[in-house]
C-alpha cells in the first residue's frame, strides 16, 4: 500500500476579508521584511507606501512615529543632531539624514504628512516587528530607531518587556483606529534573525513580541497575525531558503511567502489584472540586441498602448 510522504509541516491558513484588492490603500511599517512584501505589493501596482521613515525595528519606534503623525507633533531642532557631517533624528532611519538641519527638518515633517495621510486614509496596514531589544540614549533617555553610528557607550542596550511590548501597540493601535474606524490592521513578526544579539538573544526577541502581541489579535477584531515568522522556520525548515548571510530570507523564501500572503489576504479577483501587470513588468525588462529596429520601434509602440490602456483602469500604475 503506498502512503505519500510528508517532507514539510504546514500553517494552516484562510482566506481573510476584507480583501486587498486595486480599491485598496496599503500602508506598510516595521523592520526590512515589510519592505520584501512591499516589492510584491509594488511590482503588481497595488497602491502602497512603504516605511516613510525608513526601517524600523522596535515596537516602540514604530509607536512614536504614528503618535507623532496622528497628532501632527512636528519635529523641530530639539530632535535632530550633527555627527559625522550629516545631520540626523534617532526616531528615524539614516536614509533620512542630510547635509544641513534646514534640509533634514523639512524632509522628516514632509514624510509626517505623508504618513498622517496614509494612516487616515489607509485600507490596510501592515506592520512587521523586528526585535524587541532596544537601544535607549543616555543623555536623552529616548529609545532609539538608528544609532547612525554614534559611539555605542552613549547607549545602554535592553529587552522590552512582554508588557511594555503590549502597552505601546494598544497605544499605537489605538490612535489608528480613532482616526481611521474602518482601517485593518496586520500584525507580522519579521522571520530574519537579528544574530548580532546572539542565538539566544533572538530567540528572546521572537518571543517577547510572539507573546505581546496575541493579545491584541484576540481582543480586537480588525486586527489579524500573519505568521511569516512561523512558516520560514517551520514550512521552510532549511538553509537553502535562507541568503547567503543564514539570516535573511532568499528570492525563493520571499516568493514562497508572498504567495501565503496572498491566499489569505489578496481578492482572487484581481487575477487578471495582475497577469496583465505581470506581462507590462517583464516586457519592460525586455533588452534588444538592436534598439533601431523595425521590430523593437513595433514592440516599444505597441508595449506604450499596453500601458496607457492598463492606466485607464489603473491611474495610479507607474511602470
């Protein structure tokens, strides 16, 4: 009697509503995975902004920047600092450094509008935390979301609690939904391991955000848990899912996980569109040996009304 081997074990999963659709409106946050699933998001031109103020790992980073978007608290001179020759804000990421603090002033509250906007107008919202050690600066006991290389003795480095963990997501989940009511919330923990805090170290982080947040799930409808974490280490059990630093998801483990992402979360329906984007995305990629051909004139003038015929359906495509 043949019996079929199991090789894997499997998250069970379904579909949730309401579905992301090409209606919707995405606003994704949190540590660099949320940017793997923004590419997703991005290659198939779903509406979405992804990290204004660039990756941020902690709960309670995350939690003070929406704070601070909600209540329209502008950064003024206090939050930003000289060092190195550029000029920079410990709530956000380097990306976001200048020349002059005139210049890193006005890009950080330009992204606060940005961000206030999205979180008011947002269908979904997806945030991915990263750890949950933290870094806190002495001189102004604010934990931080980048070092940007300042001399690590200005830090004392600790692990949030399950508690603090728990406070800072119903205060940030809390404003969100004051402001926006009909908005659903997707909680992820990133599944790349934060090696630099040791073997067990991570493990800690995993799990202090893991047991904070399940809480939250439970206890309020419009907020969902997606397992990615759990499906790389358990689904995905193997090295060759991981790049070639052991520690960040691979090409194959993203895809892997953006086609679970999207049985549960993406309306079925946008399949066709989605084709129709996929064959405008891999044309564009299309390299010819000879540009001034007849063949290549015909096939960038045909692509071209391809695209303008996909932007009547989709204003907001941009290839």
């Amino acid at each position: 009697m043949w019996v079929e081997m199991k090789l894997q074990t499997h998250i069970p999963l379904s579909a949730k509503e309401p579905t992301i659709d090409y209606q919707s409106q995405l606003l994704l946050m949190g540590s660099c995975f949320t940017e793997n699933i923004g590419t997703k998001l991005s290659y198939d031109q779903f509406r979405n902004l992804q990290n204004p103020f660039g990756v941020i790992f902690n709960p309670i980073s995350l939690e003070r920047l929406v704070l601070r978007a909600i209540r329209e608290d502008v950064f003024t001179e206090k939050d930003v600092f000289e060092y190195g020759g550029l000029w920079h804000c410990f709530e956000v990421h380097s990306s976001l450094s200048a020349l002059t603090q005139e210049k890193i002033l006005g890009q950080l509250n330009l992204q606060l509008q940005v961000l206030r906007k999205s979180l008011l107008e947002a269908s979904h919202l997806i945030f991915t935390l990263g750890t949950a050690w933290v870094y806190r600066h002495k001189e102004t006991d604010l934990v931080v979301a980048n070092c940007h290389k300042v001399p690590q003795l200005q830090f004392s480095k600790a692990l949030l609690s399950i508690e603090s963990i728990q406070n800072s997501l119903r205060q940030m989940v809390s404003a969100i939904f004051d402001g926006n009511p009909k908005a659903t919330m997707i909680i992820t923990v990133s599944p790349v391991r934060h090696l630099k805090d040791g073997f067990v170290g991570n493990t800690q982080s995993k799990a202090q955000l893991i047991a904070a947040l399940h809480p939250l799930v439970s206890s309020r409808k419009q907020v969902h848990y997606f397992p990615s974490y759990e499906l790389l280490l358990d689904e995905l059990r193997d090295y060759r899912f991981y790049a070639e630093d052991l520690l960040h998801p691979n090409s194959l483990a993203i895809d892997y996980l953006w086609e679970k992402f999207q049985s549960v979360w993406v309306d079925p329906e946008t399949e066709p569109l989605r084709k129709e984007v996929d064959g405008i995305q891999k044309a564009l990629c299309h390299r010819p040996l000879q540009t001034s051909s007849k063949e290549f004139q015909e096939f960038t003038t045909t692509l071209q009304n391809r695209i303008a015929n996909l932007k009547t359906r989709m204003p907001w495509a941009n290839f």
